[in-house]
C-alpha cells in the first residue's frame, strides 16, 4: 500500500501543539497591534522565545503549510469600501461560482459556502464573501459585475457600520469555557475612511505584501523600503503615519485553520456565523456585549435587511467541536438577556468550503484588473453616495 502520510522534511518541529511553536503561536496571531520596526523581536518578547528561534519556527510552519501567510494587516474597513456580501445562487453553479471569487477577483477576501441546521430566512443564500473596492470605485457596480460573472440570481451587501471585535487568535482560544468573557464590554471601532495620497500608497503597497519565509528576519522592514522606493526613516515616518491615522491593523501569522495541516492536524473545524436580530437603537450595546466574549474572533454591527429577518448583529467564532460552539453562543444569548437586551430572532450560518485571502485595495491592481477584462475602469466610477442594500436582481 502505498504510503500517502506526509513526511515532515524541516529540521524544527511544525506542529501547533509544540510548546514552542504555541507560545509563539499565542502572541504572533493576533496580538502585535499597530506598525512595529521589529515585529519579530516583539513576538520573541512576549512569548519569551529567543528571536533567532521565532524567526526559525515561523519560518518552518509557513514553508510547511501550517502557517498560511504572514503579513501586516490593515484596518481595511478604513481604507476602502467594503461588505460582507450573501450571494443566492443556484446549487450546480455553486462551486464555479465559489471558485471564480478565490481565483479570479483579488477584491474578494473569505470566501465561504455557509449551510444552516434547518430551512430559515436566507439559507438560499449559500455563498458569502468579504469584498473591498478602493477610495472612488463603486461597491455595488462590482458587485453587479459579479453577479453577472457567476450567474447568481440575488445578493446582499451588508457594511460594516461598526466593528467590536477583530482578531483571529485560534491557539490561545482553546479551551475557553462556555461563557468566558472580559470584564468590560468590547470597544466601538469606528468604519470611516481615511484618504491617502500617493506617497501613502507608494508605502502600503510594499508594507502589506505577504512574507515569504527567505524574507522573515530581524531587520524586516529595510527590503520592503527598497522595494517601495523610500529611503529607511521616510518608509518608518509614512508606516507609523498610517498607524496613528488607524489603518493598521496587526502583524500576524495566519494559520490554515480549516484544512489539516502537519501530521492531520487541524485548529479548528467549525466555523460559525452568529446572527442577532436586537431593537433598534440597541446595535452598539449588543455588539459590546458580544465582542467582549472571547470565543469572539470576530463581531459587527452589520444589517442582514429583510432577506435575514433584520438582523444587525454578526460574529464569528471557531472551534473543534459544533457543540461547544454552540453552548458558546447559548452563553452569550443568555449573557444579552441578562443586560437586558431582547433578541427577536437569531441564528447560525455553519461554514463548509472556504478560502481566505487578503481583498485588494490598491486602485492600481482594480483599474488594471477591469482594463484586461475590456471594461473601462471609470465606468465603476462610485457616481452616488449609495445606501446599500439587497439587490432583486433579474
């Protein structure tokens, strides 16, 4: 019989369950906000790692696969238009449809095929994405120009009006119980837009652009200001620029925390999305009250409209077992009552096939990408200030 099990060729352990790797794991996930000049070192000082070991094991997981990307984020929700979208479409164009978001359109970032336990209001729509369109550009007109390209019949944008939660930390979220939660509500981010010039651009493009494992090293940031074309102090004044303008989000090592990875292993299994329906007016105080449990990797304030029963508060949590899940979310229920908060309808999207990816930003690579599909870019023009909304489309 022929052996298919992998065979682990690299010299330092690649598994989450290495001690090392998780106390690294525990910080460099979610916990290096903002625009350090020595990321790496920062993770070695919290984990209490030696740098020069960070610097390998980071390495080692992401040539294995078991760290997807490593990158600095940004607060994209500040810097371009963007939405979750629920796509209806029909079953044998699904997976096309699937694969068109993650292969062809950069703007897409998730891309997740979502089932609920039972027939409720929007389990047609079975496909969800996150989408970005940069500063001018139209996020309707492509999500029109997608609808058309896949063939669905129907979606729904639904922006971020806040945000209250926003780190995915899968290591050190195991083993949470039913409940766990911080000791005061999240914060409220804010989702304005922040416009940057050339210069800013110039700086970003570089800075958010993934790590290869050959690039991870102390001094990380000295390439990526020759690659932009700034001089070393101009690339740190524009970064920590952008930073205190709050479009920067965290220097993380994502995991691939679906499919197996070394030795079988996987981080997570289930992916969750929650979904409250709370009185208007109560959207800030429910979406503190949730965000403030940390099985929470991600919480909005979002409106589902009609097609979701009006629902206006979303999260995402992850975790092995469904059922803990969802006692996880049983405890946040009860947690919403107990501040006196009514719940009129909620419910939970159970995530199957997905792909993440970072969604393109760049005007650059959105105007380039419609010139090669002979669509003028100006056309995408945003010509009206939109209140977005669920699209009936023909």
């Amino acid at each position: 019989m022929e052996n298919t099990q992998r065979v682990n060729v690299f010299a330092a352990p690649v598994g989450v369950d290495d001690p090392v790797n998780a106390a690294i794991l525990r910080v460099s996930e979610d916990r290096i906000a903002g625009f350090l000049r020595d990321p790496l070192g920062e993770i070695a000082a919290r984990s209490g790692v030696p740098p020069d070991a960070v610097i390998e094991r980071i390495a080692a997981m992401l040539r294995a696969g078991t760290i997807r990307r490593v990158r600095q984020t940004l607060l994209a929700t500040n810097l371009a238009h963007g939405a979750l979208v629920a796509w209806q479409i029909a079953p044998e164009k699904l997976d096309a449809a699937f694969d068109f978001m993650f292969e062809e359109d950069p703007f897409s970032g998730h891309v997740v095929i979502r089932t609920t336990d039972s027939a409720t209001p929007g389990s047609s729509y079975r496909l969800w994405t996150t989408l970005k369109v940069p500063q001018g550009y139209s996020l309707e007109k492509h999500a029109e120009y997608l609808r058309e390209t896949v063939g669905a019949s129907a979606f729904r944008l639904m922006p971020a009006k806040r945000l209250f939660a926003l780190g995915v930390g899968h290591v050190r979220r195991r083993g949470l119980e039913p409940g766990s939660r911080a000791d005061v509500p999240a914060e409220v981010q804010d989702t304005h837009i922040v416009a940057l010039d050339a210069r800013d651009w110039q700086a970003l493009v570089a800075l958010k652009r993934e790590f290869a494992p050959d690039e991870l090293q102390r001094d990380l940031w000295e390439p990526r200001a020759r690659e932009a074309g700034l001089p070393l102090g101009e690339f740190y004044a524009i970064a920590e620029s952008l930073h205190a303008r709050g479009v920067i989000g965290r220097f993380s090592t994502f995991l691939e925390h679906v499919k197996p990875t070394d030795g079988a292993q996987r981080v997570t299994r289930y992916n969750a999305l929650f979904h409250w329906q709370v009185p208007p007016g109560r959207e800030l105080d429910a979406g503190r009250e949730v965000g403030r449990h940390h099985v929470m990797t991600h919480a909005y304030w979002r409106e589902g409209g009609p097609e979701f029963r009006n629902v206006n508060v979303m999260g995402v949590a992850h975790g092995l077992d469904k059922d803990l899940l969802l006692a996880h979310k049983a405890a946040i229920d009860e947690h919403l009552r107990e501040a006196g908060i009514a719940v009129g309808y909620t419910n939970v999207f159970w995530g199957g096939r997905s792909e993440i990816k970072p969604s393109e930003i760049a005007p650059q690579a959105f105007e380039a990408w419609y010139r090669a599909r002979n669509v003028d870019p100006e056309t995408m023009r945003n010509s009206f200030s939109p209140q977005l909304r669920s699209s009936p489309l023909k």
